[in-house]
C-alpha cells in the first residue's frame, strides 16, 4: 500500500512547515531543540514512539483545524492538501469529521507514522535521542519531500 503522502506531512511538522504553507522557502522559527522538548511529553531526554506519534499528530491537528473547533472537516482536510481518501482513511467513523482522538487512534496514521520514527531511531533502540533526532530532521524532509 502506498503511503498518503498528506499523512506524510504529519511528519513534516517536526521539522518543517512547508507541507502546510506551501512556502518551503520560509524558515521555520522553531529549533529541533524546542521540537524535541515538546515532543519528550516525560522529560526523560528520548522520544518514545509513543511520544512521537502523540506529539507529531497533536501538531497536525491544529495545523489542519483552522478554525479551532476541535474537529477537522473534510473540506479543513482538502484545504491543507489532503485528500478525500485520506481524510476517510483516518475518519473511520465516517462522520465527516475528524476529532483528536479518532487521529490518536487512528491505525492509518500510526502506520504512516512508523517510517519516519524508523528513520529517526537511527540505532534502533526505540527511542529518539536529541542527537538522532538532529540527524533525522534532513531525513525526515527528504522523506517527506
Ligand atoms: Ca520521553
Ligand atoms: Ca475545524
Ligand atoms: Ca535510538
């Protein structure tokens, strides 16, 4: 199965924002440091998968709700380059609406999700260190290029 390359921009937001502007050209303001911390949601210096999914796909979540009502829309979806498929892939419900926690839950996005940890996890071990995690942000664009 081919990935969806909008699920693929969840894991832009780490590193970039240019799956969302459409500006690749626009600096992102935050430094993989700030993005580390707020993805280590216990402190203990590593991402765990856990923690990367939870923050990556928390990050998306505001990205695509727009107008703040705590769900994402289809047409919120589209606007931000998804697609119809996509948006019904982690709608499961089928209710046209996507909450924050059928986007946890959803299999779709974790499977998404498992590449680019993969790729960060650089020794495998199962948790992202600050210093894998540096290295991986020019992975993860090329991943999500
Ligand atoms: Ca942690
Ligand atoms: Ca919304
Ligand atoms: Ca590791």
């Amino acid at each position: 199965m081919k990935p969806v390359s909008a699920l693929l921009c969840l894991a832009a937001a780490l590193v970039s924002t240019s799956c969302f502007t459409g500006k690749s050209a626009q600096a992102s303001t935050v430094t993989p440091e700030q993005s580390f911390k707020a993805a280590d949601l216990d402190g203990d210096g590593k991402v765990s998968r856990a923690e990367y999914d939870s923050y990556l796909i928390g990050e998306m979540f505001a990205r695509y709700d727009k107008d703040k009502d705590s769900v994402i829309t289809e047409k919120e979806f589209v606007s931000n380059g998804g697609t119809k498929e996509g948006f019904y892939k982690v709608n499961t419900s089928g209710t046209g609406k996507i909450t924050l926690h059928e986007a946890r839950s959803s299999a779709a996005v974790k499977k998404t999700l498992a590449a680019p940890f993969k790729e960060a996890d650089t020794n495998g071990d199962g948790q992202v260190t600050l210093a894998e995690f540096r290295i991986s942000r020019e992975k993860t664009l090329d991943y999500v290029r």
